[in-house]
C-alpha cells in the first residue's frame, strides 16, 4: 500500500506560486481532489489482493488450464492412455422395448439374438414405438471422450446425436451430431451395422472445475463428461431402432477415483 501511494504521490502536480488567495485555494482544493482518486484507486487494489488471499484461505480454488494470467493458479491434469470406458457401466433407455434391457449395451456379448440386444419395438415383428429414443450410459468418473462405435442391428439409424453432462441436472452439451458431422460405416457380419465416429477435441485445456466428489484431488477440464446419451432421432428402417453395443472410448483423469452414487 505504502509503494502505490508514494507512486500516486509522486505523479501529483507541483503548486505553482500565485500571488491570488483565491487561485491557490482553487488549486489546493483540485490536488485534494486528485490525491482522493488516486487513494480511492490504491484502495481498492487492497481490497481485490485482500479478497484474492482469502478466497486461497478458504480453499475457493481460482484455476485455469493452460496458459496462465496473473491471480490464478495453473494445474496440470493426468490422463490415462484413450480405451474403451463403457464397458460394463449401468445403461439405461426411455423405453424398454420387446428384447433386452438398455444394460446389454455395454456388455461383451452379442451371441443372443434376443437378448444381447436393446430395441425400441412395440413386438416381436420390430413394429417400431413412435417418436425420439434415447439410450444412456453411466461412466460413474469423468472422462474425456474420443471416439464412439454403435454396433446396430439391421435396425439401424443415420439419424442421432450424442452428448454428454458432468451433472445429471446439467443441460446436456452435444458432442457429436450425424447431420452435421462424418460417420464411418460398415457391416462386419449379418445384422451388424458398425457406425464408428470421433468426439473433436478442443484445441485448448479451458477451465478446470475441482470435482471433490471423485477425490481431493480431482481436477476436471471443462470438456469432460460422466453421462453420456445416444438420442436417437427417427429410424432409418421400417423396424424400431436396435443395439447390440454402444462403446465409448475415451480418456480417464487419472486422480479422479469412481463413484457409484449419481449427482
């Protein structure tokens, strides 16, 4: 404090001598004036580096990603090697159709016809249930998804989006569009329709939100996601859309742990 009011001190205008009573009050009363602004402005520096200090005491983290400005902290993030995260994670759908259960899309299996598949079917013919569809995957820890294969059976869509949200009140935030953006497709075996596709990736870190939820130490960009929903728009078939797999890939932080419990 003392430094910035000897600077503003310093910058003031000298008196200049006047032989008028009137002149030199006038002049007095504008250097008051000026040294109260330059005060007022040495103040509130005082007050931001006061509250600076103590939102760090009360642990209220001020982090940024990336490159770092002046008054915040730069933290470095650890992620494991990209790999398939949805395997066996919870799954659920807006409807639970004529075969398997939403679960069946994040298992290994695809040897039952019936029951290694999820639906969205009125019966046993594939008469398809009205409107939008979504399937949804769980991957309890943040992640930053990369890449995405949704193992169709003939029943297939090129009409979906997928996104993905932190927090199950958040507003879902769309990380891949088929109308907008290039999908790859291939049938590797009878009634298996592959659609594989990457997630783009910000060039740079953003912010990092401090997840305590997921351990002390766990730091999150802003990119990264725990739900993840395939919202399936109209079927591209005469029958109700149907999975046999929805696998995600991605990259997990490496000093966020699991957590079952939804949030």
């Amino acid at each position: 404090m003392f430094t910035l009011r000897k600077r503003a001190e310093a910058e003031l205008p000298k008196p200049v001598p006047s032989s008028s009573a009137s002149e030199a009050r006038s002049r007095s009363n504008k250097k008051g004036s000026s040294f109260f602004l330059y005060a007022v402005g040495a103040l509130a520096i005082m007050i931001c580096f006061e509250t600076y200090w103590t939102m760090n005491a009360m642990g209220i983290p001020l982090i940024e990603l990336g490159n770092s400005t002046s008054g915040e902290e730069t933290i470095n993030i650890d992620v494991s090697e990209t790999a398939l995260i949805s395997e066996g994670k919870p799954a659920t759908s807006d409807v639970n159709g004529n075969l398997g259960k939403a679960q069946v899309v994040t298992s290994e299996s695809v040897s039952d016809w019936l029951k290694d598949r999820w639906q969205a079917a009125k019966d046993m013919s594939g008469n398809p249930i009205e409107g939008e569809h979504w399937i949804e995957v769980d991957l309890q820890s943040p992640a930053i998804v990369t890449s995405v294969l949704i193992d169709w059976e003939a029943a297939f869509s090129d009409d979906y989006s997928l996104s993905g949200r932190m927090l199950s009140n958040e507003e879902w935030k769309v990380l891949f569009d088929s109308k907008s953006s290039h999908f790859n497709s291939s049938t590797p075996a009878p009634k298996h329709v592959h659609h594989t596709f990457e997630i783009p990736q910000l060039e740079g870190e953003g912010a990092a939100t401090h997840l305590t939820s997921y351990g002390a130490d766990c730091y999150a960009p802003t990119r990264a996601v725990r739900y993840v929903r395939l919202l399936i728009r109209k079927p591209s078939t005469s029958w109700g859309v149907s999975i046999w797999r929805l696998q995600i890939y991605g990259k997990q932080l490496a000093k966020c742990k699991s957590n079952t419990t939804a949030f």
